[in-house]
C-alpha cells in the first residue's frame, strides 16, 4: 500500500463506488417515507413518551429535573420582570423602554467609550422602531441570564482546568464534542427533560456555551507568560495567592474575551431556542420562515443582527478597554469618575422618569417602520428574484443538476453497504486505520437507526457546502493572507459574519432561492466562510517570511509563491479550516430543515411539531451527532498526518 | 576594590565556615524511571546516546559544589547545560531526581510544601533572565510583593519597598508600571524585589542575559557594588565568560548537565582541567584575571635585582602601570617570600598573547 499514491488510491475507491452505485442504483437505500417510523423510531417515541408521562411521578422528576426547571425558570422570570415583561400587578415592567436604552448607554459608556454607546443606543433604539421592543428585551433578558449562569459554571470550571492538567484531560473530549455537535441536535433531548418553555432554553443554551467559556478561560490561564508565574512561586506564593495576585489580574481580557464569545454564543443559540420556545426574536423569525414571508423575516432577522452587534462591540470594547495595565493620568482618572458619575446620575433619573412616564415605559406604538422594512425588502427580494434570475436560479440548478445531484445518487442512492465502504476506504485512505473503524462503528450506527439514507442526504449537502465553502473560502482566505489592504476591507465583514447568529442567514437566502434544499447549501456557505477565511489566511500569514523572501529572491513569480510556498506550508491551516467549516456547513444544513432541505434536519424539526414523530425526531438528532463525529474525526486525522 | 572584596570573602571561603549553600550529588533526570539513571554506569554515556538507550535527558547529573557565605558563585555554561535547570533544583522550582540541597545547614529537597514557601518568602531569592514582573503591579507593589504575601502591612512593606528603591537607584519610578520601563530599570525592580525580604541568599538567573551590551555592563557594576554593600551570599548564572569573571569569585563551568572544573577566574585560566575549559577561557584577557604570581620566575644572571617589590596576589592589569615605568624588573613576594621577578617584557608578552 505504500508504493501506491494517496491520490490513486482515491481515484481507485472512487471508480469503483460509481460503478457499483451505477449497477445497484436504487436498490438496498434503506429510503423510509417521511411519515413512517421503524420499529426502533417509534420504541424510542415511546419511551420519550412515557418520560414525559412521569414527569409528576418519577424521583428524578421531582428531586431533580423540576426543582431545577423551576429555580431556572425563576431566575429567568426576575429578569424578563425587570426589562421585558409586566412585573407583579403592574401593567410595565420594573424598567420601561427608556430606562433600558439610559442603563444600555451608561454601561457602554463606562466599560469603554461614548462613540460605542452612542453605537448601542442607536441599535437599540432601531430595535424598537423595528417594532421587536418587546422581543428585543425577551432576547436580551434570556442571554443576560444564560451567559451569567454559563460564566457562574465557566469560569470556575475554566481556571480549574487551566491550573490542572488532569481537569483539563477529562474535560477535553466533552469540549471537543461540545464544538461538533450541531445547535439543533442540543434542543428536543433537553425539551423533553424539561418542557418546552424558558428553562429548556436556557439550559440548552447553557450547555451550548458553558464549553465556551471553558475553553476560552482555560487556554488564557495556560497561556500566560510563565516568568512571573515561576517568580511568584520562587517568592513562596501559596496556590491562591498565585492565582488570585498573579494569574487571573494577567488572563482579565483573555477571561473577558472569553466572555464576549460566550455572551455571542449564547445570542446565536437563544434565537434559535424560539424552537423550544424560547421567548424573544428568534420567535418572530421562526414564524416567517414558517410562512415563507422573506420581509417579515427581514424585520426580525435585522433586530437580531443590531443585538448581536450591540453586543459584541459593547464586550469586545470593554475587553480593548483591559488591553493595558497603566491607568491614565490622575487627572484622567478624576476626569473619568466626573463622567461616570455624571452618567450614572442620568441613568438613574432615566429609569425613574421611564417608571413614571408611560410613554417613557412602553415603546410607543407610533414608532414603528417595520410594514416599510417588510415592504422595502420583500420587493427588492422580488426585483432580484424576477431580474437577476439567471444567477440566483441559474446558479442553483447549475449547482442541484451537476453538482448536488450527482452526488447524491452516489451517496444516498447507491446500496447503503456501498457507500459505507467507500467512505470507510476514504476515512482509511486519508486517516489511517484507526479513524476507518471508528467510521464503520458509527457509520453502522447510523445504518442501525433507520435512518441511513436520510443521513446522506444530509451528508451529500454538506460535502456540497464544503466544496463551494472551500473554493470561495481559500480563494478569499489567500488574498486576506496576502494583502494587509484586503484584510481591512474584509475584517468587519468576517468579525460580523462570525458573530450573527446562524439562523438569520437564512432568511435572505430564502428569498434568493426559495424553499428548497440549495437554500440550506447557500445558507451552510454564507455562515461558514467567515471562519474558513479566517484560518485560511492566518496560515498564509504565519508562512515565515524569510521562506517568501528566498523565494522571491529566486525569481519566482506570484503564482509560484502561492502554490508552491505559502499554499504548501499553510497545508495544515487548509485542512483544519475544512474541518471546521464543514462543522459549521453541518450545523447551518441541519437547520435548513425549515426551508426545504430534507434530510436528518427535518426530521428533527418535526419531530418537536408532531407528537408521533417525536422518536424519529431524536434518532434523528443523534443521527447528526453520528454523522458531525464521524466527518470531525475524519478531517482532524488528515490534518494530524500532514 | 572589587578584587580586594574578592580576595576578602576567597578567603573567608577557606577560613572553614560552614557554607551556606552546599550541593551534594544533585540529580535531575527527564524522561521514563528516571531514578535508573542516577549513578547507574549509562549516566557516563553522551547526552545523545543515554537518550538513544533509555529515553531519558540527564538536564543535571552529579553536581556538587559549596558556596561560602558572602562569595559569589557563578555557575558558567553553554545553553543546553543544565544551568537553568540546576539554580531551579536549588530552589525546587524543578523538583531534583536525586541528590540533596543544604542551605545553611537545612537539606531544603526534603522541607515540606510549607517550610518550602517559608524558606522562599524569608532566606533565599531569585532573579530572573525575563524578569517575571507583575505586569498589572506598579513598581512599589511589585516589590513589595514578597512582603504581602508574607502578610506584611501595606504601610510598612511601603516603607520597606521604598528602601530597596533607593538601594538599586529606582527612585522617582515607584509608581511606574514595569512596561513603561527599559529592560535594565526592569532588572532593577527584579533585583530590589529580590532584595526585599533581605534574603541570606540570592539566585540570580541569567539576569543580565536580555539586556543591551551598554546597559549589562551598568547592570554587572550594580551587582558588584550591592554584594560590596550588603555582603549577599550569590549564585549567579550567566552563559557569558567576561561576565562570570567579572563578577565572581569562584566560577563552575558545565557541560552537558556535569561540572567539568570549579575555581577562581585566575584558576581557569592559568590550570584550565581540559581542552573544554581551555577552549572557553582563551578569549580572556590574561592580564586581567592572572595575578603576579602567574608571571613570576627567577631571574637571569644579567637582570637587575634591586627594582620595586610586588604582592604575588596583584593583578596583572593593576600592577602593569608600576612595571612598565620602572626601567628594572619588579621582585614578586608572598607573604614576605620571595617567588620571582616580573619584567615589562614578562608583561608585554602576556598582554600581547604571545606568552
């Protein structure tokens, strides 16, 4: 095996899979009509049935699940009160629309500087106007408490994982799952523990961004500079003294990077709890995507965009604001406590004049441009669709008839122990043996669960999504990699595109494409370029520059740079980018269930709407866990053996 | 006047003190079991070959030194010697495989966790090649650190802090924070944070290595004048050989985890062990470190016998002056007897390198 290239081995495994799927096609696919449930499926119904019937019954109900949906549920509630919804006998909140936008703005104002909150305000004040006032504050209400519960569990668990190698191991592999696992997969198990409603929300999004802010917080804590660390220790600090006077005054922007991306990841993950039924935006989005009405979808999805960046520029401002040590003249400091005071003072009045005066507490009715921004969009989605026809529809068949198709007959058309030898050939091929069993064990897995050919319509869109991904994305990742001018251009765009929550993508390309699966594919492509240019153009950037000097001082042109330098040693970068990006691509995929894309996606998602289809729906769930680990492993092993 | 402090604590050396830092057998061993290899016969192979055999990296093997109280003791070598990891065997930064470590009598590898930070906090402490500073402290709390968390009052650590400012010529940068500052004012709030508790003993980690030429020769000139005021017993790490002469009084030069010669600058050079040593010290100005007694030899029939008279222990450098304007050999004694005379062509040679 060793003589033969990697590269004709898998040609070799490839003709002979279009062969097979050629001679076989359409026998043994393990298809399942949409409606029906295998033996298994509806076993696994049942049981999700009886758990739910015991829900008043069973010990663990009553000692565990509820006490804990309530306590959170609670919590959550005090929130919404204070900022959202009518609190005890009043008709307002504790704190009407006015008194939000003065704390908003003063909070902005004293963590970092005025041009930012006069950035929040407006986003907020656009919310409003948006008609989204009250699913605004829904939305910021449950990220507000997800994110504090995800930082209470987080950042103690992160440090203890920073300073133990032990923690550290145990945890890695729950981390690393928790990164596959795709959004979607997160919503029906925790559902059905504990009911449709806040609490599932906001433990689903707690689950989803706890990692996050574990990663984040211990990487910082190792990352240190290790010299006062070692100086400390040489000085006879104790374990705390260390970590309370050393490492965590010199991880404080790490640790508050971390938070940004937790508060971010806890945005993008409540929208999308509307499934669950979160209360907040994600739930007018839902909707439209329902109804298929792209205008309403705007409306929402551009209160979702000016939150998420309300937020990340108010975080990462307050982290910019820690970058250094050395506080301002004495003069400065007195100046900032005038400010702050000043401010704080007209916060305070703000939210009393906000309790006192109605039109101050509830967003007036008046304001509101949301049946402009409905129509505005629906017909400049209705122009592009009529007059640019040819690159909307013509893109999307040229892609469904030579692309898309083709591959999904060799996949999910072809006997299903066809395709899972070939794919078990490729995993062998390009990851080594062990990564070829781990395929087969849970390949079969997924044979088992009913679900097979399901799965590669799944796995078929998502291969697309990459393909195109990686084609755009290298191509982008390269110039950025290369051109500092094209960096500036293109950073805000990748910063935003990292942070919006995925859901919202999907709107605009509804209108572009309408309900089918290539809506799911653009939506996949569009939210995951961002990170594979991102890491595409931090290895063309770390290429040493004395590797480009010598070979430009040989004579090569350009074009030879890039493919014979900078493309061969960022090979690793590329291939992690695929990686990732093929994460992302699946994660996006699944959710395009909604408009059209078949697949394990919408199963999932029907399985919360139809009671019988509930066991499906979690099979199918843990189908795409299957599937996300399998594509995970196969991509890190080819990236480990360059 | 250096020499005379050195000549003074040599002396002290001999004069049977008990020592105040001794090392006895220290092992570190990295690797598989590494306790096997501690005095087994695969210790003697090369660095690549015990590698090769058994998987393990000897970063120290058999070291043993005394250090008297107030000498300077410099432990030289290349990097990749081990003397990194040796000064932090001394402090159990890095835990030793094998061997002991007496500090003023008290083996410190077998003090537990507890009598290990008392010891840090109160008799020995370290400098860094990196500094290690605070970098969210300002000056006066970096100092002061060592004394906070040994509980002290903010006011008095304060006072105390402010001292050592003065002492290391830091005054007027108390309230700086260590970015603001060159490498060599940091290395200066690294040695007053080090002289803080007034410790018995002071480590001192390459410290000079990540400064400017200019600013290590200002830094090597404040060691000096420190040990001469306060009397600190230190060991000192450098890779840099006109450092370890310049500041030390006796000098152990490592190679490959072991060490191959302890001496005086002036024993280095003149009875280097081996063609290692050899090798090392032949850039030195001879003149500079040999002292009369290296170039005193009897004299010829027809050389005069009546010039000056010379201490056998002056420096070569130091004494040239006298030689070189008096027409007539210098006669050279010890302790009133009479070892030889020294000529200015004696001199010239030596300092032209052809002797």
């Amino acid at each position: 095996m060793t003589h033969l290239k990697k590269s004709h081995l898998l040609i070799g495994v490839g003709l002979v899979w279009i062969t097979l799927s050629r001679i076989f096609q359409g026998n043994q696919t393990l298809e399942l009509a949409t409606s029906e449930n295998t033996s298994f499926t509806s076993s696994v119904g049942d049981a999700a049935a009886s758990i739910r019937g015991n829900r008043t019954k069973s010990a663990a109900f009553i000692y565990f699940f509820n006490p804990i949906r309530a306590a959170i549920t609670g919590f959550v509630e005090i929130i919404r009160s204070i900022i959202s919804v009518p609190s005890g006998n009043s008709i307002i909140p504790v704190i009407g629309w006015f008194g939000v936008v003065a704390i908003v703005a003063f909070t902005v104002y004293a963590t970092s500087r005025l041009r930012t909150a006069i950035l929040a305000v407006s986003l907020l004040l656009a919310c409003g106007a948006l008609g989204m006032w009250q699913f605004t504050m829904d939305t910021l209400a449950m990220t507000l408490a997800s994110v504090l519960l995800s930082l209470l569990v987080g950042i103690p668990v992160g440090i203890w994982a920073g300073r133990s190698d032990r923690v550290l191991k145990i945890l890695t592999p729950f981390l690393d799952l928790a990164q596959i696992l795709p959004t979607l997969v997160y919503l029906a198990p925790l559902a059905l523990f504990f009911l449709i409603g806040t609490a599932s929300a906001t433990i689903a999004t707690m689950v989803y961004s706890i990692p996050i802010a574990i990663r984040i917080t211990a990487h910082a804590i190792r990352n240190l500079n290790q010299s006062p660390i070692e100086a400390a220790l040489s000085m006879g600090s104790t374990p705390t003294q260390t970590l309370t006077k050393v490492q965590l005054p010199m991880a404080k922007q790490m640790i508050i990077l971390g938070i940004n991306q937790t508060v971010m990841a806890a945005l993008s993950f409540v929208v999308i709890a509307a499934l669950i039924g979160a209360p907040g935006l994600g739930k007018p989005v839902v909707d439209a995507l329902i109804i298929r009405n792209v205008g309403q979808g705007f409306v929402a999805g551009f209160a979702v965009v000016f939150v998420a960046i309300l937020l990340d520029r108010s975080t990462s401002a307050a982290a910019k604001a820690q970058e250094s040590f050395i506080p301002l003249t004495s003069q400065q400091i007195r100046r900032g406590r005038i400010k702050v005071g000043l401010s704080g003072l007209l916060a305070i009045a703000s939210i009393f004049a906000s309790r006192s005066v109605l039109s101050l507490a509830v967003w007036p009715g008046s304001i509101n441009i949301s049946q402009q921004v409905e129509d505005v969009t629906n017909h400049a989605t209705k122009w592009i669709t009529t007059n640019l026809y040819i690159f909307t529809v013509g893109f999307k068949d040229f892609i469904s008839n030579w692309v898309l198709n083709p591959l999904e007959t060799l996949l999910a058309f072809s006997p299903w122990f066809v395709t899972l030898s070939a794919i078990v050939f490729i995993a062998a091929v390009i990851g080594g043996m062990r990564v070829a069993m781990l395929a087969t064990g849970l390949l079969t897995l997924i044979v088992l669960s009913g679900l097979w050919h399901e799965a590669m319509i799944t796995l078929t869109q998502t291969i697309v999504a990459t393909l195109l991904t990686m084609a755009i994305g290298i191509t982008l990742g390269i110039w950025v990699g290369r051109s500092s001018s094209a960096e500036k251009v293109l950073r805000p765009f990748l910063d935003a595109g990292q942070t919006l929550p995925a859901f919202v993508y999907l709107i605009p390309m509804l209108g572009l494409f309408g309900p089918t699966r290539f809506t799911a594919i653009a939506t996949g492509i569009v939210y995951s370029i961002p990170v594979v240019v991102k890491i595409v153009s931090e290895g063309i950037r770390s290429v040493p520059i004395a590797m480009i000097e010598a070979a430009t001082v040989a004579g090569s042109t350009v074009r030879q740079i890039i493919t014979k330098v900078q493309l061969p040693a960022a090979k690793r970068s590329i291939l992690l980018a695929t990686n990732q990006g093929m994460i992302f691509v699946l994660a996006v995929v699944v959710i395009g269930g909604f408009v059209g894309s078949g697949g394990l996606g919408y199963l999932v998602i029907l399985g919360g709407s139809k009671p019988e289809m509930q066991g499906k729906g979690l099979v199918a769930g843990f189908a795409i866990l299957l599937l996300g680990v399998t594509i995970d492993r196969i991509a890190q092993a080819s990236a480990r053996r360059t | 006047m250096v020499e005379e402090q050195r000549s003074a604590s040599a002396s002290s050396a001999s004069a049977g003190r008990p020592p105040a830092v001794s090392v006895r057998g220290l092992w570190k061993v990295y690797g598989p079991n590494p306790l096997s290899i501690v005095g087994s016969p695969d210790a003697t192979l090369s660095r690549s070959e015990l590698r090769a055999k058994t998987g393990c990296t000897a970063a120290v093997s058999d070291v043993s030194f005394d250090v008297a109280p107030g000498e300077v003791f410099v432990v030289m070598g290349l990097s990749g010697s081990g003397k990194s990891t040796l000064i932090r065997c001394l402090t159990r930064l890095v835990e030793p495989t094998a061997g002991e470590v007496f500090l003023d009598g008290e083996d410190i590898s077998k003090a537990t966790p507890q009598r290990l930070r008392e010891l840090r906090r109160q008799h020995f402490s370290m400098v860094f090649q990196h500094f290690g500073l605070l970098p969210h402290r300002k000056v006066i709390d970096n100092i002061a650190y060592p004394l906070e968390i040994n509980g002290m009052k903010k006011a008095e650590r304060h006072a105390r802090a402010n001292e050592v400012i003065e002492l290391v010529g830091l005054h007027g940068y108390s309230h700086a924070f260590p970015e603001q500052l060159s490498g060599g004012m940091q290395q200066r709030v690294g040695l007053a944070r080090a002289l803080a508790v007034d410790p018995q003993v002071l480590f001192l980690d390459e410290p000079f290595s990540a400064l400017d030429p200019l600013i290590r020769r200002d830094m090597q000139q404040e060691v000096i004048r420190l040990h001469r005021e306060l009397g600190k017993t230190m060991v000192f790490i450098t890779h840099d050989l006109s450092e370890a002469v310049k500041v030390g009084d006796r000098i152990a030069i490592m190679r490959d985890g072991a060490v191959v010669q302890i001496g005086t600058p002036e024993e280095l050079v003149a009875l280097p062990i081996d063609d290692y040593v050899a090798n090392f010290v032949r850039d030195i100005a001879k003149s500079h470190v040999l002292t009369l007694k290296y170039l005193a030899r009897p004299a010829q029939s027809d050389e005069d016998m009546d010039g000056p008279e010379l201490a056998a222990n002056m420096i070569i450098r130091d004494a040239a002056e006298i030689i070189l304007q008096t027409h007539k050999p210098v006669r050279v004694s010890e302790n009133g007897k009479f070892l030889g005379i020294v000529s200015s062509e004696d001199v010239l040679r030596l300092i032209s390198g052809v002797a």
